[in-house]
C-alpha cells in the first residue's frame, strides 16, 4: 500500500508485532509546503518560546498522531514539563485561538492556519514523505496464494 510515513510510524507505535515494513521511501517534495513535505511540529504562541512558558501545560493534539505525539511529549517530561493532553479530530489550531490550550501538536502543510491562529513552529517531530508498505518475504511468511490472481507493482529504485 501507499501511504505516508507519519501515519506508517503511527500505525507501528500502535502495533507492537506488525510484519508490515517500508519497502520504498519516495520523496514529498512540494515547494507550496513549509518545509517541503507535511511535518508534525509543536506549535506555540509567535509572542514566546517553549523555555518561555509554565512547566504545567495544556497540549491540543492531533487524534491522528496520539502515540508520536507521546512519544515526544515523554522527552519534554523529562525536562521538566508536564502536560494536560487534549485530543482532537480536526481544528486543534482552534483549541489554541479559543484559549482551551497553551500548545498544538499538529501537521503543518502550507502554514496558513498555523500563521491565521496566530502560532509558529516550536520543534520540529516528525518529516513524512510518502512510503510503499508491505510484508517482505510473503511467501515464505504465509506460503503460496491458492485461486487468487497475482497483481505487482514494479517500483524501480532511483
């Protein structure tokens, strides 16, 4: 399958024993995008920095990526903070606008509803680009397929 390696990672974060791997990285590379690809990013307030603001917080997150925003919010535990997670499903910019919240976990694409919530990235998480998944060695995994049609992809290396 196709998809991106932010969702990849959080998938395998959520699944201890997967056969699942990358078999081929392929590059993002939008010039509209911030940073060139979609990156999960700690954002805050354009006024201030991290170092800047309380050690007890509340973190709007992304639902999408509970488990690498864990992940990461576990290193800034260590240094101190602790955090009120907050997930959402969509707007979580809105979280911070609306005051629910001191910081956003989310994606940032082209920016635009980072810079309209009045934020800016603190840390870089996570940089995705798209991935091609799949199990290597199948057949020595699962053995022959019985009456079913066989399809492949060729994907050549660059």
């Amino acid at each position: 399958g196709l998809t991106g390696r932010d969702l990849f990672k959080e998938y395998e974060l959520s699944k201890y024993n997967t056969k699942l791997t990358v078999l081929k990285t392929i590059n993002w590379n939008d010039k509209k995008a911030m940073f060139g690809k979609p990156v999960l990013c700690l954002l805050g307030s354009k006024d201030k920095k991290l170092v800047d603001l309380p050690k007890n917080l509340r973190v709007c997150i992304n639902s999408k990526y509970k488990n690498l925003a864990k992940k990461y919010l576990n290193i800034l535990e260590d240094k101190g903070y602790r955090f009120a997670k907050i997930y959402l499903s969509g707007s979580t910019e809105s979280a911070y606008y609306s005051g629910i919240s001191d910081l956003v976990i989310d994606i940032v694409y082209t920016g635009s509803s980072m810079k309209n919530a009045n934020l800016e990235v603190y840390d870089k998480i996570f940089e995705s680009d798209f991935v091609i998944i799949g199990i290597k060695n199948f057949r020595e995994i699962f053995g022959p397929l019985k009456n079913s049609k066989i399809f492949s992809i060729g994907v050549k290396d660059d």
